[in-house]
C-alpha cells in the first residue's frame, strides 16, 4: 500500500530509542524504579484547575471557537505584556494572538504553514538546535523541507552559533525553530542574541519560532523573550512567532493547552491551517486557562520548588559529571562521556531511566554527535525521590 515515502524518515523518537536500548534489561535491584527520562511535571497542578473545569461543565457541549474565545486571547495578550513588559497594544489579542492544543502539535504544524516549495530556487532549509526537540524535525521533514542540524555545545553556549550560519543557508531558510531556554541543556539567550536572530529573520525573509514552553521554570534571572526583543527594535513583531504553554509553567501538561503569539499575517495563515489540522480547544479548558495565566502565585511556588531539586542534586554532583545549575528548565545535562553507556548502567544497576543524549541529537559529516557524551536527567521529582535517587546514581556511575 503506498504511503508518504516521510513518514519512513520519522525515525528519531528518543523514547523508541529508549525502549530498544532497555529491551530485555531489568534492574537488578527492587529499588522502585526511577522514571527520569521523561520531562513530565510532577508538582499538582493549582487546585483552580480542577474547579473552574467543575465549574464551566456546561461549555461541553459547545463547539470551540477555533482561534480561542476572545477572554483567552486577551488573558495571553496580557501575561505577555506583563511578563515581558511589552508598550501596552503590542499585543492585540484579536491579530496577535491564537489559542493551541498544547503547543507540540503547533510546532509540527508551523513548517506545514511556512514552508514553501522552493526559496532561492532550491529546497528550503529549516534551522533547529542540535540536541533538539523531535518534533522540530518531524515538523520539517513532512513540510519537504531540509533540516539543519546547528551543533549546540559547551564552546557555543549551548545554543546556535548564529555567525556559523553560512548565508546560503540562511537564503534557503524557511524556518528557524530557537528552543529558549534549551531543552535539554537549560541555557538561555539573552536580548543581543534574540535580537540578532529577529533581524537575521528579517534580512532573509524567514520565520523565527521562539519555543519558550520552559520560560517560567528558571533559576535566577527571567529568560528574556522574543517578543521583549521585538520591542527593544522598536514594536513590530514581523517574522516572529513565539510558542507558550501551560504544560510546564502551571503543571498542566493533561491539559493540552497553550498559545501561539506574533506576527499577524503569520498568526492568520497559521489560524486558517489550524482551522482544518488542528483540534479546537473545549471551551471550560480555555476558562481554566484564563485563570491559570493570571495567576503568577503558583507559578512562583513552582519555581522554588524546582530550585530546592537543583540544590539537592547540586549537593550530590558538584564538581562530577560536568555537573552546572542550567539557567532554565528542570532537567540536568551531565558529561559521563558516553551517555547510552551510563544509561544502560544506571537502568541496570540502579533502576534510572535517564535518557542518553545522543537520542535527542544527531551528528552532522565530520563532526560528534553532540549529545554523545551526555545523560539527560529530568529533574521533576519530590525532594525526597530525588535525595534518594542521587545515591543510587552516585553508586551506579562511581
Ligand atoms: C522543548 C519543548 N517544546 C515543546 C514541548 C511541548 O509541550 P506541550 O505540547 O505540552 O505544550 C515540549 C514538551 O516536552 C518541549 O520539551
């Protein structure tokens, strides 16, 4: 039976990767097995939640209004404005801004969108960061486009080299996916960077997607955002889009709920695309997140939350293994020089599952792939499983 010949090349899900390399491999203790490979909050998310969906039971029977009902919009437009202190109208909830289910369908979805069929008479490239998140791949391939793969490393910050972009790249360029803060390695990029990469956006006419889902999960200083940048160039916000979720900042990633916001002609072309791929959000979800996106207490309460783990595992792994506190995002990015053999070890001696790095990267010609030498460990547990897991992965890899 004949199908897309790109599906055959959707073939880097690191959880599949995971489960082949564990196949047959039980740990050799009874420890209860530590499930940290998956980036999964698991703080409860705030008791509104569950309340105003009790509350709104009634919505269930109305269809959605696609694009978001105009309370959600206008409750993103101003935690954007408030959170990135953005001039007041920057953000136009009605031209600015789009409701998604959770924001990884939209970030498949986005190249769909952008991606033409040819861009300086040759297939388009789509730019992502290598270690990536798979999606950003999966999403370019299906568009027909060509994914390159910028190396992300101790000696770039972690983050693209953004003068390493050879121009005939940048020409080619569709789409720029820039994971702020990065997952896995948790940096961030600051204005001048943000910045930098919107003009280069504008000089070659293509998209720079800000994914900024672990925004809110930082250690001292806010990640600065797209859209901040945006305004520091003075308002207009072409060839930008940033992605938003409440998955990680409120705990609700069961929730399926987030938002795209920026450029207005792209946030029309994206809402007409949804409007045929893309699931409506219920209507008593979207009241639950209007609430949610309002309240910045548990946000805070999360955060503290977060950096009492970072202080526990810091106490355990200072000085080994790499070990540094990422700026942003829960998970721990450790150097144990080959990453699929310590986590092989950890599953089987200690009952971790961690993720070896190289399954969220790939190695470009003539270079390591560089997430080769890393375990990524998801920090999300209570501080009294992850005390206890530390000593278990200490015993294991020493
Ligand atoms: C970098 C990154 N972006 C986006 C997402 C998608 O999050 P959601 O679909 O829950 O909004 C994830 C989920 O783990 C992620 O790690």
């Amino acid at each position: 039976m004949p199908v897309n010949p790109r599906l055959e090349r959707l073939a880097d899900n690191p959880f599949s990767k995971l489960r082949e390399l564990f196949d047959g491999v039980q740990p050799r203790s009874n420890e209860p097995v530590l499930p940290w490979a998956v980036g999964e909050p698991q703080h409860a998310p705030p008791p509104m939640l569950a309340q105003i969906l009790a509350e709104k039971a009634e919505f269930w029977n109305r269809y959605p209004p696609p694009a978001g009902t105009p309370e959600y919009r206008a409750a993103c437009a101003g935690w954007l404005t408030r959170r990135y202190r953005l001039p007041a109208g920057m953000v136009d909830p009605d031209r600015n801004v789009m409701i998604v289910n959770g924001t990884k369908e939209a970030l498949f979805l986005c190249p769909q969108m952008a991606v033409p069929q040819e861009k300086a008479g040759r297939v388009p490239t789509v730019l992502l960061p290598n270690p990536y998140y798979n999606v950003y791949n999966a999403g370019a391939i299906f568009a027909g486009a060509e994914p390159v793969y910028l190396d992300c490393t101790k000696e770039t910050g972690f983050l693209p080299d953004l003068d390493a972009i050879p121009a005939e790249t940048l020409e080619r360029c569709a789409l720029f996916y820039l994971c702020n803060p990065a997952n896995p390695q948790g940096a961030i990029a600051d204005l001048d960077y943000l910045k930098k990469a919107i003009k280069l956006a504008r000089a070659y006419d293509f998209v720079l997607l800000a994914d900024e889902c672990y925004s809110e999960v930082y250690q001292r200083r806010e990640p600065p955002g797209a859209l901040q940048a945006c305004a520091e160039l003075g308002g207009s916000l072409d060839h930008v889009l940033v992605f938003h979720s409440l998955s990680k900042r409120s705990n609700a990633a069961g929730l399926r709920c987030g938002f795209v916001a920026g450029d207005p002609h792209l946030i029309e072309r994206f809402s007409h695309l949804r409007s045929y791929a893309g699931a409506a959000v219920p209507v008593p979800i979207q009241e639950a997140a209007v609430a949610l996106w309002n309240d910045e207490a548990h946000v805070d309460a999360n955060r503290v939350l977060y950096r009492r783990k970072f202080d526990i595992a810091q106490n355990y792994l200072e000085g080994k293994f790499g070990f540094y506190r990422p700026e942003g995002g829960f998970f721990l990015w450790l150097d144990v020089e080959d990453g699929e053999k310590a986590a092989l070890t950890l599953w089987r001696d200690a009952g971790i599952r961690t993720l070896p790095g190289a399954y969220t990267a790939r190695a470009n010609p003539g270079s390591a792939n560089p997430g080769q030498r890393f375990i990524r460990v998801a920090l999300v547990h209570d501080d009294a499983t992850i005390e206890a897991g530390m000593k278990r992965l200490l015993r294991a890899l020493t």
